[in-house]
C-alpha cells in the first residue's frame, strides 16, 4: 500500500471521544513494549509518527492513526505492565474491551506477540476474548529480527501449540527494523478493508 497521508487523529479514552464517522479501523493490541509504535511507524514507513517509549505502560489512551483518510490504525494500551496499578489496569481493561466489542468501525484486531518469547497468559487471554468475541484477527509476531533465522521454524511451532492454533497461518512474521513481513500484513489489511 502507498502510503500519502498519516497523522494522529485523537488520543481517547472515552467512546464520546472516537471519531465519529464510518471509517474502516484496525486495531492493534499487543503487550506493553511489544511494538506497537514500531509497527505502525514501520507500516506507514514514517519514523516518529507513533511515539516509541523506552517506558512501557506508556499508551493509557485508545490512539487513532488517519491513514491515506482510508481507515485508521488503532492503537490500544498495552497490556500486562506491571508497574500499573491494579485499578487502572482494569480501566485500561475495560476501555479495551468496550471498544472492541462496541465500535463498528473495527474490521481487524492485529494482535501483537514478541517472537523472542512464548505467549504470555494475558497474550493467550486476548487470542481468546477475540475467539470469543468472533473478532476478526491476525497474530503479528513482532523482533523477528532478533531471532536467527535456523530458529524461527522452532518459534514458530511455540506459537502454534501455545496458542492453540490448528496450523500457523494465522502467524505473520514481522521486523520493525527491515520491515519484513508488512508485505503479508498489508495484504490481510487490506482484504479485511475490501
């Protein structure tokens, strides 16, 4: 996809606050420090559009990315810092989940996994609420990069029998770095934007 026009819409954190128009949304949900700032910066090939924070936890607010004015990137609080307390980690909780339930605008949940790691609870939890809620989804494996190559086949069946998937083809593959894989995730994109 070229890429003409992107640029932060609104940072929300209430549904009065969303834009309110019918345009497609994708959006993006992942653990705190996962890369999700990375990921749309890489997609968009705009380096400090999504700001990228050392801090994870950073992200409290639903952040909404105009791309090309044909759909948006939403990027969701990351989950599972535990410097947050436990108060505003259920409101995190809770805005995340209304908005993904309730917003019609949603046609794609990316759901972003570290490869370095197997998916943690919380990574295992939200593949779930998405099965449950009949949410359409994609599993991004992100810093793929930081992997060697002879290891990703050994990854890649982690990420299978962790999640409990029937094959591998719901995982895409991605680096931030080189941009690898974005060529996949933008094809799914736009299939679901179709």
């Amino acid at each position: 996809m070229l890429i003409k026009q992107a640029e932060i819409v609104v940072s929300a954190v209430s549904p009065s606050q969303y834009p309110q128009d019918s345009i497609p949304e994708i959006a993006l949900a992942g653990r705190s420090n996962v890369g999700k700032s990375s990921f749309i910066n890489r997609m968009i090939n705009r380096k400090g559009l999504a700001r990228t924070s050392s801090q994870p936890g950073k992200t409290q607010t639903l952040n909404f990315y105009a791309i090309n004015n044909h759909f948006r990137f939403v990027d969701v609080p990351g989950y599972g810092y535990a410097r947050v307390s436990k108060k505003d980690r259920a409101k995190w909780g809770a805005m995340i989940e209304h908005y993904l339930l309730n917003r019609e605008n949603v046609r794609l949940l990316l759901l972003l996994m570290d490869f370095r790691h197997e998916p943690t609870e919380l990574d295992r939890a939200m593949k779930d609420f998405a099965d449950e809620a009949d949410l359409p989804y994609a599993i991004v494996l992100t810093k793929v990069d930081k992997i060697k190559r002879s290891q990703w086949n050994k990854h890649l069946s982690i990420y299978k029998k962790a999640l409990d998937l029937p094959t591998t083809d719901a995982l895409f593959m991605f680096s931030a770095e080189d941009g690898y894989g974005s060529q996949e995730i933008w094809e799914i994109i736009e299939s679901q934007l179709a």
